[in-house]
C-alpha cells in the first residue's frame, strides 16, 4: 500500500492520520444529489480504469459527497477514514477535482479485487483559475475518440480549459451552414508528401457537441479558436474572393506563415465572421472565443486598392494598422453574442484611434512582455510562452532523434512556468496553458508523447501552492504517476527531465 498519498498537481496540504481505509472492489459514490452526476461519470472512469466488472464492490465502502454552502468553487476536502471517505465540495468542479485526485490514488493501488488507502485530511484549491491545454487540429487532423481520451487525462489533472485550435492555413475543420467550401475545399489539402493523396477531415456538428457535453462532464470549458485575419489559406482556397488578389489559393500543404490573408478592405471578411460566430454560438456554450491575431503579413494590404481604400476610410496610415480596426470589429461582433474575445498577443499591437478593447483577455505567447504590457494595460492574461516549456511541440530535449520541433521545452523548463513571476499585476492573470502546434504531430500516439508528461508538470504549476511546489518532490512523484498513465494507455516520454540543463 502506499504509504504517502502521490499525486500530480500535489494538493495544498495532506495531514496523515491512523489507520486505512481498505475497499474490496470499488467504491460507491454518494451523497449529495447535487453530485449525482459528477459521481456517475467517475464510477465510469473507475471501472474503465481498473476495468472492474461491478462498481459497487463487495463491502459497500463509499465515497460520501457532501455540498458545502460556500467556498471556492472548485476548491474541495477529502478525509479518509477506516469506514468510508467524505468528500467536502461547494461546487460540481469542486467535487470533480477531489475525485480526481482519488481517482488517481485507486489507480495506483487497485490490485484487481480492491485497494487500501492511508487514513489522511486533504485540503485542496486551485492557484489560477484558468489551467488550458491548447490542440491544433488543423495542421493534422485528430479524431473525436482521441481528443475525448486525452481530455478525459486532461481532467485527471485538474486542466480546466480545452483551447481547440480549429482553423488554419493548412486545413479547416468547423461546419458553417452558410460556408458549405468552408469544410468542402477547405478541409482536405494535397499533400505532395503522401504520394499526392487528400488529407484533412472536419468535425460535424455532432462530433462538437459531443466532445463539449464529454468535456462538460470532466469540467473542462471548451474555447474554440478561429484564427483571423491571417493563418488563413484554407478561408482562401474556399472563398478566393476573401483574398486581396483573388488567387488562386489552395489549402496550404507547406508549413510556415504566408503572406495571403482575407482582405481588410472586403466586408466579406465581417459577413463570414458573423456567420462563424453564430455558428460557435450554437455549439459552444463558453463565454470565450478565440479569434487568433497572431503572425498576420501585411504584404498583400500594401499592395492592394480596397485596403487602401479602407486606410483612408478608417483614418489610420500604414496597412499594419488595419489589424487594431478588425480586432475592434471582432471583438463588438462576439460582445453582441454575449461572448468574450480572446487574441494572441499581437492584438496588443493597437493603434489610438482603434484600441484594444479592455474586455479582450490577451494570450502571451512570445514570451511573457505582451501579457505584462496587456495586464499593465488593465486586460486579462494567459501566460503560455514559448520560452518557458508551453509550447509542447518543441523537443523533449536536443537528441534529433526525438520528435517535435528543434526547440527545446523540457519538463523542468514547464515545471518552472510560473505566470505571474514578472508581473506587478497579478490579479489580471488568469493563468496559463500548454499548445500542441502539429505541424510535425502527425498521429495521436505522437501527441501523447509530447504532452505527456509536461502537461503534468505545467498542471502542478498551474494548480499547486508555491508553498508546496517543489521540483524534487515532484521528480518523486512523477515515476508513480507515469504507471497510472501507462495504465491509461498514454504514450509518454520518459528521458531527462532537464533540471541540470
Ligand atoms: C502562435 O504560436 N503562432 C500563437
Ligand atoms: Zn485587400
């Protein structure tokens, strides 16, 4: 039996006390009906996990919930007692998150007729609100399946958001009813690579509101992103009219950034976006949006009479500042929604006759400077920086054997991540996240791969006190942690964690 209670992210505080707690089977999970269904969707997680044939076990031992009338919502208590565990919650997130963390202790111990567990008070709460995990499914395309196995991992570990990255210059994978070239020419590109042959897929609006209702269950707030007004060949190669030269386009099968994007002087690109919005309106019940803003070229709005047009219309002088003129527009037409933007941070690049509206949250990806700048600015920040182990399609570490790009993240380097170490703005940070750019992730094992276990480590330092935060302690806890994740089914790297780099 475990003699110390090892989980990741480590709770704020664990008090051992006498005695065990010992289940033949697994446990019941009751209480509060409130809970009813946070506790169904566990019981499942168990008996797939341990793939157990009854739920209930032989001695009816049981996991009792139990509603707190206040609290942080998604904070919870755990005592482990030798008759049955209580789980204290003011919150279904709250709740969720406790379980999980047991969850993850009977994944350790289970040893196909029950398990014991040392009799302990836990108390738990999250550092920052926001813990995200960031998928591109553009640059290859993932299946539903997949992406419900790896938010379901995700939830193990307290990872409350699920950023998916849907639309890119290399494929485009959301339905719009009044866009039908959208998925139809932009979805699927030649690649040049694989004999000449189409890849690509789109997700129909029943694999989305599949995987929201799966990540619902989990806890876990689905924000779509749709990347505009550059990253957009795929828009292109639909809808060549959206362009500034008319073409031809195609759906990029090269990867990098491209100098086509839609034209800033098109009300089309407006009549498109309002016909996506309305459609993640419908199929995505979180406040946010993400409307990208990253790495636009402005080559094609020098050259090009309608952005010229529109130069003089607005005011503004250089073509680059049409940018700050769309995400203004962007940003009121996902307000009518009810919605809140969210923007890479070249969006802080605002000019003053259109600036950043103070309601966009800024996500800081080039390093940490523009969500400093943002926060200093009074908008909300996501620190998901490059240079600080975010970014999860970089290597491992140096060997070019390893998969991913020749960048190096290693696990030490998103263990260290700590978002509001420059910042004298604290509260506007809402916290951080970890992307998979897949421009070189072509297979859902390969993605496992790299996610696991960085995104571990980035949990821990997304949820857990820095009073408790420890590298060394987490070094201990990571090899028990990776069996329960072996025992998912999760490929993982498993070399150097990087601290001596
Ligand atoms: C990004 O990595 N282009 C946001
Ligand atoms: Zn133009």
């Amino acid at each position: 039996m475990l003699k110390e209670l090892r989980s990741i992210p480590r709770p704020a505080s664990i008090r051992y006390r006498e005695g065990t707690f010992q289940c033949t089977g697994l446990p019941e999970i009751g209480g509060d009906p409130c809970f009813r269904r946070v506790a169904g969707v566990v019981k499942e997680q168990l008996v797939q996990d341990v793939r157990a044939g009854d739920p209930t076990g032989g001695e009816g031992k049981r996991i009792v919930c139990t509603k707190v009338p206040d609290g942080e919502p998604e904070a919870y208590r755990i005592r482990i007692a030798p008759e049955a565990i209580s789980l204290n919650a003011a919150s279904e997130k709250g709740a969720y998150h406790g379980l999980q963390t047991l969850r993850q202790w009977i994944l350790s111990e289970y040893t196909g007729d029950g398990f014991s567990l040392p009799c302990a008070d836990i108390e738990d709460h999250p550092r920052f609100p926001w813990r995200g995990f960031m998928l591109d499914t553009s640059r290859h395309f993932y299946t539903v399946p997949f992406i419900k196995r790896l938010i379901d991992a995700l939830s193990l570990h307290h990872i409350n958001v699920f950023h998916w990255h849907l639309t890119d210059d290399q494929g485009w994978r959301l339905p719009v009813a009044a866009y039908p070239l959208l998925t139809e020419i932009g979805s699927r590109r030649l690649e040049h690579r694989r004999r000449g042959r189409y890849s690509g897929g789109f997700y129909t609006e029943d694999d989305i509101r599949e995987v929201v209702a799966w990540a619902a269950d989990r806890q876990i707030d689905v924000v779509p992103e749709v990347d505009l007004p550059g990253h957009a060949s795929a828009i292109l190669a639909a809808y060549p009219g959206l362009g500034c030269s008319g073409g031809p386009y195609q759906v990029e099968d090269r990867f990098g950034i491209f100098e086509d994007v839609l034209c800033a002087g098109n009300d089309g690109l407006f009549h498109l976006a309002a016909s996506v919005f309305d459609t993640l309106s419908g199929l995505f019940p979180s406040s946010y949006v993400h409307i990208g803003g990253d790495e636009v070229r402005f080559q094609r709005w020098e050259a090009c009479p309608k952005c010229q047009k529109r130069l003089e219309e607005t005011g503004l002088k250089s073509p680059k500042e049409l940018q700050s003129w769309i995400t203004v527009k962007l940003t009121r037409m996902l307000e009518e929604r009810g919605k809140t933007a969210i923007g890479w941070d070249e969006v802080m690049e605002d000019t003053e006759q259109y600036p950043l509206p103070p309601s966009v949250v800024v996500m800081s990806w080039r390093g940490t400077k523009g969500g400093i700048q943002a926060s200093e600015r009074g908008h909300r920040v996501i620190m998901t920086p490059e240079t600080e182990g975010c970014y999860l399609d970089f290597r491992h570490t140096e060997d070019p054997e390893e998969p991913g790009q020749a960048r190096l993240s290693t696990v030490y380097a998103a263990y260290s991540m700590d978002p509001v170490r420059e910042t004298s703005c604290e509260a506007a940070i809402m916290g951080g996240q970890g992307n998979l750019w897949s421009e070189l992730i072509y297979a859902g094992k390969i993605a496992e791969y790299m996610v696991f276990p960085r995104i571990c480590a980035l949990a821990e330092a997304l949820w857990t006190p820095p009073e408790v935060k420890d590298f060394d302690d987490f070094s201990r806890r990571l090899p028990v942690h990776q069996e329960r994740l072996d025992k998912l089914g999760l490929l993982q790297y498993r070399g150097a964690l990087g601290k001596d780099q």
